[in-house]
C-alpha cells in the first residue's frame, strides 16, 4: 500500500520537473523509512505515508540539496544543513539518532573509496589539520566546555554527577590505570589545553613532558603552568608525537590517536618502541569502531580532518604489537562519551546566540550538528571510545586485579 502511495505521489503532478522532484523525494524517503522521519519538499508536499506520526522532518529547501543528499548524503547533509538549505523539523538530537540508526550498515562504496584515497597525516598536513579544529580559539571551547577545557570523553562514576566532577574522574582513572608513583616520568602525547598534565603533576607527583602542535592549546597550557607554580614538574613541547625523544616509565595518549591516521601507525608504534621502558606501562584512550570505516565524510572534511577512528584490532595488530607491546586491559566507555556529548550540547545551545554572532550563523550549525551527530554515534554503537593498557612484553602488568583501578585516588603530598 505505501508503495502505491508514493507512486501515486510520484506520477500525479505536473510539470516534469514536479514530477522529478516527487521521485527523488520518494527514493529518499525510501531510503530512510526505518527512521520514521518525514521528509518535505519546499512547497510542502512530502512522501511520508507511514501509519505512525513521524518523530520529526527534514525540511529541503531547493532542488540541488535534494540532489545532493542522492548523489552524496554523508557530505550533502551536514553541507546543507550549515548552509540552511536544509533544516531539521523537531528536536535536533531525536531527528540524527533515528537518521543515524537508520543508515547503520556496511560501508557504501563511496566510503571505500574516500578509504582509498585517504592523504598520510605529513608533519605539515598533521599541524594543518590540528590548527583548523584546535585553534579556533580559546574562546570558543570556554563556551562549551568544562572550566578546565577537557575536550575528550569523561568518566560518570555516578551518572548523576556534574560535567566538572565526571573530567576529573576520568583522569583519576586512567592515572589508576597506569599506577602512577611519586617521582616516575610520563611522556603525553597530544595534550589538549594541558589539563591531565597537570593533574598527573599534581596529584601523583610525576614529572610530565607533554607533546602539542596547537598553538592555542599550548599558550594556554604555558600560562596556566607558569601561574599554578608547575613549570619545574610540566613541560609543555610544541612538537609533534613523532619527535618524541628518550625513555620514560610511562606513556599517555588521551584523544590523539583518531588524528594519527592509518599511515602513520609504524611510527606511532616506533615512538612506544623507545619511549616505554622496560617495566614501564602505558594507556591510548581513543574514540575507534567496531569495524574498519572512514570518518563520516562530511566531519572529516568540514570538522576533522585527516582523522580516522581505528578498530580494536587496527590497534592491537598496527601499534602495539610491532612495538613489542602487550595488552592488558581494554575498557569502553562508548555511553560515557554519548553522556559527555549531551553536556556539550546543553552548554554550546545555552552559548549558541553568542557563538553565531562571533563565528556567523553556518559555523554554528555546523558545530551544532557534529556535536549532535556525535553523541548519536556514541548512543548508537557507530562510535566506541576504548581505553587499552599495555606493557612491553614479559613486563608485569601494573595491577593485579582490576579492583585498584575503582579504589580511592592517592594524595600526593609533595
């Protein structure tokens, strides 16, 4: 019965040109039927005939758009949306989950492709790519983000606590993780606006050299260093991961793996090679997938580029095991990062008037769809965030069982 219906739609109109539209509308609605959301044309008229009340619309405004979420809807939607040629009907959020499930799969040939084509992450496209995302401004992320500017997914010990309280449980994890003592040396890579660096510093009493190519990031990190009196314990280097020089008794990576990139693995795997001595220990925490796909198009153009979200396996077989190192605890904490997200979101949709009127009106809807395309990928399953441990082979492991990870954080009183 749908069928004829939509046939009905499709064929009854006049002129051609109706009639087109009408049939690229119906192949589109077709096309994300599981998703109960309506899709509607610029004069009004739609293809949606389910029994059930849809849970939102796609608005198209103009033909092109129509074409383009046919020919490439991975780049076309985010584009059109940006643009406002295209508008969501209906919460944000509920509209791109349901999209989002709708469209779960085997990748499309046009990601195979894009795979395909992927550029090495070079010294300068690396430092490229880092300035685009990162160095907006600090500005920006304070608007959104944590007072502490933790750009990575945090840890609810209880679901119930604040954005602030669930950061700081994430760095007190991953330090329990890598049973850090008073004295040892960490290498990080990729550091952020330095937050764990200095929380590492401070509360655990190691001496950290923290790796960054975002001069944003960095000045920030520097300054608040230098005011909070950690300069002889923090260093902060504006180089990048693959420069990484001496022997430390620990290595920590937290959200830098996805700017990585296929190509370059053997020398990620070379840094933890020379850089992880024997008995040391280490952890990546990375957003990853359960099976090897590119980034969505649209994010990894417009929002990351030269990222890549790797599988377990990608990890384990291209990063750790020719770097001589074993795994000893693997942890996701996929609905971690979807309850993350939803704080993000709140904070940048409280700042969204302020965001539009410093960035302009397509640069935050933009970034109001990648945050909500995101924490959809996490509640999902499209997107996993692991946290692996590892240790050089016939190094013990730093903990016996897992029951020290969840015990009380020390106090280093130093």
């Amino acid at each position: 019965m749908r069928s004829q219906v939509v046939d009905a739609y499709t064929t009854s109109l006049q002129p051609p040109a109706r009639i087109f539209d009408r049939w690229l509308a119906a192949r589109l609605q077709r096309a994300i039927a599981p998703a109960a959301v309506r899709l509607e044309l610029w004069d009004g008229s739609s293809p949606y005939s389910r029994d059930m009340s849809p849970i939102g619309s796609v608005l198209v405004h103009d033909r092109a758009a129509l074409i383009g979420l046919i020919v490439d809807p991975d780049l076309w939607f985010g584009d059109a949306y940006t643009a406002g040629r295209l508008d969501i009907s209906g919460d944000l959020g509920t509209v791109v989950e349901a999209l989002t499930r709708a469209t779960l799969g085997t990748p499309t040939w046009r990601e195979r492709v894009r795979g395909a084509l992927e550029r090495p992450n070079s010294f300068t496209h690396a430092r490229r790519n880092v300035h685009h995302h990162y160095d907006l401004g600090n500005e920006f992320y304070q608007q959104w983000l944590d007072q502490d500017l933790v750009y990575t997914c945090a840890y609810f010990e209880d679901p119930q606590m604040g954005l602030e309280a669930a950061q700081h449980a994430k760095f007190d994890l991953v330090c329990r993780k890598l049973r850090l003592q008073p004295g040892e040396s960490v290498v990080e890579a990729g550091c952020g606006w330095g937050t764990l660096a200095l929380h590492m510093a401070r509360k655990y009493g190691v001496h950290v050299k923290a790796f960054n190519v975002s001069r944003e990031q960095l000045a920030y990190a520097r300054d608040r260093a230098r005011r909070e009196g950690m300069t002889e314990r923090v260093q902060f280097i504006d180089d990048d991961y693959r420069n990484v020089r001496g022997e430390f008794d620990a290595f920590v990576s937290v959200g830098m793996l996805e700017h990585v990139g296929l190509h370059h693995y053997q020398s990620l795997s070379d840094v933890l090679r020379r850089a992880v001595r024997r008995g040391g220990r280490g952890l990546l925490h990375f957003i990853g997938r359960d099976a090897p796909r590119p980034l969505n198009a649209w994010t990894r153009r417009r929002i990351f580029p030269g990222a890549y979200a790797p599988t377990l396996a990608e990890v384990a077989t291209r990063v750790l095991a020719p770097s001589g190192m074993s795994i000893v605890d693997v942890e996701n904490l996929r609905l971690h990062y979807a309850r993350t997200l939803a704080h993000w979101r709140a904070r940048f949709k409280h700042a969204e008037e302020q965001i539009r009127a410093r960035y302009g009106a397509n640069f935050e809807r933009a970034w109001e769809l990648y945050l909500a395309g995101s924490q959809a990928a996490f509640s999902t399953g499209w997107m996993q965030l692991f946290q692996v441990v590892f240790v050089p082979l016939e190094t013990a492991p730093p903990y016996w069982t897992r029951a020290e990870m969840y015990a009380e954080s020390p106090k280093w009183a130093g």
